[in-house]
C-alpha cells in the first residue's frame, strides 16, 4: 500500500470514528487530520507541520471581515432589530394568505442578511414569529419548519462569512461573490414562500389586516436605519471604497451607534456582547484552521486528482458531472458545516468546473447554496436544532413540515445550478466580471 492510500484511510477511518463517538467536528477533523499528517512526516515533522498549517489557514487579512461581522451581528441581535425587521415584513407580506408564516420567511431574509448568520436568524425571528403564529392557529410543526427553511437564505444574500471563505480559497473577489448572492438569496426566499401558500391555501388561512398606509409608512421608516447597513457596507465593497474587511468594521460602528440611539444596549453590556461574539468567532476559525491541515493531507495524498479522474471516468457530461458533485456536497452538507466543507471541496470540485467552462463567482454560488441547505439537514444541521429548540420541539416531529422545503429547495438548487445569469448578471451590471 503506498503512502497516499495509507494517508487517504487513515484520514476518512478518524472522521468517522471520531464524528461517530459524538465529538465534535473540529475535533474531528483536526486530530484525524494531524494523526495522517504524522503517518505521512513522521511524528515531529507531523506535529509541526500540522501547527504551521493551522496558522497559516488563520493568517489572511481577509478572514479578518469574519469576526468584526459576527459582532456587528451579535450587536444587531441584542439591540432589538430584530422586532423591526418582523414589523416591516409584517407590513410588506401582510396581504398575503398564510401572511404571519410568509412574515418569517421575509424576516429571515432581511435579518439574515444583516446578522450573516442563519443559526441567529432561526433564534431571533422564530423566537418573535412563533407565539404569533400559534395564537393564530398555525400548526406548530409547520411555523417550525417554515422559520428553519427560510433562515439560511441570509447566508446567500451578503454580507455572508461562508463567500468570505469561499473567496479566500478561490482567489474570487469578494464583491463580485456578493453581488452574485442576491438573485439565488432572493429565490430561496420565494421558494419558501411557494410552500407557504399552498399550506395557506390547503388550510384556507387568510391575509392580516394590512392596516393604514399611514402605519405601515412608519413601520417601513423605522426599519430603514436597519437596512442602511447592508447598502453602505455592501455599495461601499462593491464601489471600492472599502475592502471586505474595512467595511466589517465599520458594520461594527454603525450596529453600535444605531443601538444607542434606540436605546436597546446599555454600556453595560457590551462585555457579554463581545464574549458572545468571540465564542462563535472562535468556533468558526478553528473550524477554518483544522480544515487548513486537512486539505494539506488531501492534496498531499492526491485526493482531489482521485475524486477529479473518478468523476470523469463515470462520465464527461457536464451536466451529469456538476449533478454528481450536487449529490456528493448534499451528503456532506449532513454532516458538515458549510465553512470548512467549502475549504475541503472547493479545491477539489473547483478546478473540474472551470475545466467544463463554469465561472467560479457561479460555482462559489452553487457551492455555498448546496451547503446552505445542510444547515437544515439532520443529523448536524445547526439551524435545524436552534429552530426547533425555539419552537420548543423534537427534530423528528419537524421532519415531516420540512419536506416540501427540502424538495423546493433542491428544484431551486438545480435552477441556480444550470442558470448562470441568476448568479452573474448583477456583477457584469457592475462590470466586475472580467
């Protein structure tokens, strides 16, 4: 048995033995990993190589946008955004049959935007939505799925840490992965909403009153200072002003600012607020570390040449070759988050899509909505859990609510897939496509 067998087998029998134990998957990952490394280096050379490998994946000015994002999310959470980012999209859905459950999906898309994270979206929304919608006779498992399916469209629609990421590895622009968000984001909001209105319909649910024009004018207002931030940080990515980075930290500036005019955050807790963000900044970049030494192990042993000529020996039809890689990043998605599946397999997928022609703004887009939808998908799916333990529910009584979801999605996933001017017609608009 040659070494890159050897390294291949010692590294997929320590994932699953270790993912199979219950540890969690950095832990996983990263001893898994670095045992392969020292088979392959030796045991000094290993354990060095494997350390030098975990800082370098975590030394990049770019990766410097994630925590600063994170905490002006964590900020916008706690400085009660949230409760207007529902109101507005009570205003913007209200005729709508079904109108409370197509209020969630709405606020999911705004508020995910804004916080960059699904799990956030999921706690926030579906802990305001929920209570209104089972006093309005909604089935609990329903209001459940409907919140945990619409939550990852935030992911797509930036500012969102999972580009950031794929950006890094690809050598893709940021703002043009941005901009190639909207579209997809915008769609998995709609899919969602199609699932919504036939249960609205099935059920004869009816609209809210909409209320005075008046009302809903104010309502809109209140929630603009909340939606500026994605105009200024996104139009000032997008024009130049200020790189990913610089425009995180001025999302931070602002989040904090607009709090205190509300009136939402007091002095006080600021350090709770900056534990809180540095716990999950901490989570996401060991995440990206461990994953640093473990795509070293795979290129080293050959395994993405491997995965590459194994896909192409199965078939060379494009469209056949971009379905199996759906299929294989669905099955990940299970059991992986989205962050380090995008730096184990864009290396290995990425380079197959460009040989068949495919822009990598469109792949980075294909990748990271494939993995969104792992995030709902058990046995792992963060934001299947969160939304559930909100609704106060078991995973296996929102199962069954979530499979019209997962079949939309999915459908939509292809649309995306094998329609590239959803993902690249607004960056040629803004002439960042070469």
């Amino acid at each position: 048995m040659d070494i890159a067998t050897t390294l291949a087998l010692v590294l997929l029998f320590g994932v699953v033995t270790l993912l199979a134990l219950g540890a969690p998957i950095a832990i996983g990952i990263g001893l898994a990993s670095a045992a392969a490394m020292m088979v392959g280096l030796g045991p000094e050379n290993g354990m060095q190589t494997s350390a030098q490998r975990m800082f370098t994946g975590t030394t990049s000015f770019t990766l410097l946008a994630i925590p600063f994002f994170i905490l002006a999310g964590v900020i916008m959470n706690n400085g009660g955004i949230s409760r207007r980012l529902v109101d507005a999209a009570k205003v913007l859905s209200g005729r709508l049959p079904g109108s409370l459950a197509h209020t969630n999906v709405v606020a999911n898309m705004m508020f995910g935007s804004i916080s960059g994270s699904g799990v956030a979206s999921a706690a926030a929304v579906g802990g305001t939505m929920g209570p209104m919608q089972a006093k309005e006779g909604y089935r609990a498992e329903f209001s459940a799925a409907t919140n945990i399916a619409s939550a990852p469209a935030g992911l797509l629609i930036p500012p969102s840490n999972t580009l950031i990421v794929y950006s890094l590895v690809s050598g893709t622009s940021i703002a043009a992965l941005f901009l190639a968000g909207y579209l997809p984001g915008i769609l998995w909001g709609l899919a969602t909403m199609v699932v919504v209105a036939v249960y609205a319909w099935r059920r004869k649910l009816k609209a809210q009153s909409p209320g005075s024009l008046r009302a809903g004018l104010k309502v809109l207002l209140d929630a603009v200072p909340s939606l500026l931030l994605i105009v200024i940080v996104i139009g000032g990515i997008v024009g130049g002003v200020f790189t990913a980075t610089e425009g995180s930290a001025i999302a931070v500036v602002y989040a904090l600012l607009l709090s205190f005019v509300y009136r939402t955050i007091k002095v006080r807790e600021l350090p709770s607020i900056l534990i809180e963000s540095t716990k999950i900044t901490a989570a996401v970049m060991i995440l990206i570390g461990v994953s640093s030494i473990m795509s070293w192990v795979m290129s080293y042993a050959g395994i993405p040449d491997l995965i590459a000529s194994t896909l192409l020996g199965i078939t060379d039809n494009t469209v056949m070759i971009l379905i199996l890689m759906n299929i294989v990043l669905l099955l990940v998605g299970t059991f992986m988050d989205p962050t380090p599946a995008v730096l184990i397999f864009t290396p290995i997928f990425l380079p197959i899509a460009l040989g068949f022609g495919m822009d990598p703004v469109h792949f980075g887009i294909m990748i990271v909505f494939n993995l969104c939808i792992g995030t709902i998908t058990p046995p792992v799916g963060p934001v299947l859990f969160v939304g559930a333990r909100i609704a106060g529910l078991r995973i296996e009584s929102v199962i069954r609510s979530l499979l019209p979801y997962f079949a939309v999605l999915v459908a939509t996933l292809m649309v995306v897939t094998f329609v590239p001017a959803l993902s690249l017609w607004l960056p040629g608009v803004a002439g960042l496509m070469p």
